[in-house]
C-alpha cells in the first residue's frame, strides 16, 4: 500500500524501483525501475532505501541493459549493496516530475470514490494493478460483492477529480 491520497506531495515518498544486486566492485547499485520516467532520476538529489527515515545523497546515475545503475552515498561495497538487495528505492514527491496536466501519482487514485456516467456509485478504488498494457484499477464495491476491474484507459475513465475525491467511468460492457 502506497500513502493515503490525501497525503501532500511534500510528504510522499514514490518507489522508484527496487534494488536487484551490485553491478561491479565499488558499490553500484543496479536498480530494477518501475517509474515512467527512468531519465529523471538523473535529476534527484537524495534517495532513501527501504523504511529509512533518512534520504542519501544520489552520487549518480546511468543506465545500462534496462536497469539503472546508482552510486549512493554510504555504499561503497558490493557486500553493502547484497545487504539492501530487494529493498524498495524511494524518492520524495518534491523531488519528482511534477505530472501534467489530467495525470495524477497512481497513490492519489486509491480511495477514489467510483461512479458510472449516470452518477450511479460503483464503489471505491482499492487498488492498482500496474500491468504491461493499461493499469488496472481495482474498485471495491460497497455492497461487498466482487472487485470490479477497471483498465485505466482514456475510453474507461472519464474524469479523475482527486480533489473531489471522486472518479467518473465508463464500465466496459461485455456480451
């Protein structure tokens, strides 16, 4: 679970990949990423890794067979790197591309009140499945019967008003 979606974006800290091992003798970290935006990591300051409540200095950054590969201040050793292997990597929201304009961080998505374009409840987003294609939105409906899945696609959800705390869609209609 990812923070609340009223949580401020100063205060969030989005996982930005998940560290897979060493990648030579000094230290670098090879990171498997799981942003949109793997190039932007070549412009944030400090990281933090797992639950440390402290941010580390991000030395550097560079790609290399579809992984980034990180140097990290304090970790100087291909052993301190396999003591943090698949530990999440974080940055914090300050520090992220800010999204344009009708996108939105996918923690800002859950909790989302869910209705069709009748005003008809549907339920509330409990949670995204990030999948090769489209994510897909997981909403609960309030009655307790069974998730209904939802792509996140242009012609499925409609509307997203995270400040009304709401999202309009078009369910699919299967015959």
């Amino acid at each position: 679970m990812g923070p609340d979606a009223a949580t401020p974006l100063a205060a969030v800290r989005l996982v930005v990949g998940t560290i897979v091992g060493p990648h030579g003798v000094r230290g670098e970290v090879k990171l498997r990423v799981v942003t949109d935006d793997p190039e932007h990591l070549g412009h944030v300051p400090r990281v933090f890794i797992g639950d440390e409540p402290r941010p580390r200095r991000l030395l550097g950054v560079r790609f290399h067979g579809g992984q980034a590969l990180l140097r990290i201040q304090g970790i100087t050793t291909p052993e301190a790197v396999d003591a943090l292997r698949g530990r999440p990597v974080r940055i914090a929201g300050s520090d992220a591309r800010p999204p344009a304009p009708g996108e939105y961080f996918l923690y800002q998505l859950l909790g989302l009140e869910v209705i069709d374009e009748e005003g008809t409840a549907l339920g509330r987003v409990a949670d995204v499945m990030e999948t090769g294609a489209h994510d897909v939105l997981v909403v609960a409906p309030p009655d307790g019967g069974a998730d209904i899945l939802l792509p996140n696609h242009p012609e499925v959800v409609l509307d997203v008003r995270p400040d009304e705390g709401q999202m309009v869609v078009r369910p699919l209609v299967y015959e």
